[in-house]
C-alpha cells in the first residue's frame, strides 16, 4: 500500500460503497471504504489517507461536519459526494474546506479523473500531506508583497501583518494565481482551469466559495470581484 494512492472512501450505501471500492481498486488505488461518518474519522486518524471522498448524507457524523473535522488537522485534499448538483449541501461542503465535488451518480471513470485532477494539483506524492507544489510559484519566487499581505513563493507561506496565514493548497494555489498577475481579471472559467485542471468545464460556485474563503484569510477587500467578469487581486 505505500506506493499507492490511499483513498478514504466514506459512504452508507452498500452497493455504491462496494462497486465504488472495485472502481478505484482496478485503477491502482488503495481504498478504505466505511459506512458512516464515526468511523471513517477513526480511519482517517488512523491511516492518514491521501485523499478523502466523502458522502454529504452518511449517518453518524455527516459529511460536511466530518470534513470540518479532517480540516482541524490536515490539509490532505477532500472531494465531496452530494446527489443535488444544485443542493445546498455542496456549498456547505466547499465552505466547511472541502477542495472540490462529485453529484451522484457519477461514472467511475469521471470520479477517477476527478481523483487525479485534485492530486495533481496537491503536488502528490504517495503519502504526502503537502500544502501546494514548488511548480505553482511564479517564475523568479521570491516574497510578494501585496500591503500587509507578503506572499513567499519559494516556501509556500503567507503572512498577513506580519502573522501567519493557514491556506488549504487549493486556497495556495488559488492566491499564486491572483498574485501572478496583480490587477489582472481572472474569469472562472480560467480560474477553474489553472487551479482545478479542469479540462471539460466546471460549476463556478467552486470558485466563489474558494475565493471567499481566502478573502477571511487575506482581507476581505484584497481580492476584488469585477462583476460579470471574475476576480482580481489589487495590486
């Protein structure tokens, strides 16, 4: 199992557990698959997964709280399972720190691809918990100062204030972007691409929330929206 991708698969159907498990187990992952929220946080604190998928609806513990609970120690990436694209559930998901979302049903070669979309984007490496990858630096690294905000590229740390700053590495990723190019509007769709590696389009409410985020993290008034276009970090 150490040379393989440990995924944390949490979900209360038996059948869509089980055919999900053998999906991911033929594509070269190792999966623990548990029923409810309880425990798949026992299994998690045990394993210490790559990645987590995790069901909005499992009994227990649900998947949003068990997401904020993953979040209060680790930065490893979480995708989470909602069978509403429009539910409401998904935006909690995103708010409580997950990095992305899968509605069911799903085929198993998109939630495959999905998989490595979110790995390769967490710089992964098997067993890892990294907070962002050394190839999202802009060329040249170096501090970036943004105000009170001061950006290092090279060692993937933020401080505002002179404080540090906890980012997710998709939040990470998120602000490299922004402070690659100050002051230039960045639309979602292109935000989804250069973050999320999403290749085939996406739902831009993963991008709002995320920017959302960050902007409690960095000052509210950092990252301004340009409305009908995108966002901008102020430069």
């Amino acid at each position: 199992m150490a040379d393989q991708t440990h995924v944390l698969f949490v979900e209360d159907d038996d059948v869509i557990r089980e055919a999900t498990q053998l999906a991911l187990e033929r594509d070269g992952f190792a999966v623990t698959a548990m029923p409810d929220g309880l425990s798949g946080l026992e299994a998690f604190r045990a394993n210490r997964p790559d990645i987590a998928l995790l069901d909005v609806m499992v009994p227990g513990l649900d998947g949003v709280s068990l997401c904020r609970r993953i979040r209060d120690d680790s930065t490893v990436p979480v995708i989470m399972l909602s069978a509403r694209a429009d539910s409401i559930d998904v935006v909690l998901g995103l708010e409580a720190g997950a990095d992305d979302y899968v509605t069911k049903p799903f085929d198993g070669a998109v939630l495959v691809a999905r998989i490595r979309a979110v790995l390769r984007r967490f710089g992964h490496a098997s067993g890892s918990d990294r907070t962002a990858d050394a190839e999202v630096a802009p060329e040249g690294g170096g501090v970036l100062t943004f105000g009170d905000l001061e950006i290092d590229t090279e060692g993937m740390e933020v401080r505002r204030a002179g404080q540090p700053v906890a980012l997710t590495p998709t939040e990470m990723r998120l602000l490299l972007e922004f402070s690659s190019a100050p002051g230039t509007v960045l639309s979602r769709d292109k935000l989804l691409e250069r973050v999320w590696d999403y290749g085939w389009g996406g739902d831009t409410r993963v991008v709002d929330v995320h920017v959302q985020r960050l902007r409690t993290k960095i000052g509210q008034d950092r990252i301004e929206t340009v409305r009908g276009f995108g966002y901008k970090l102020k430069a």
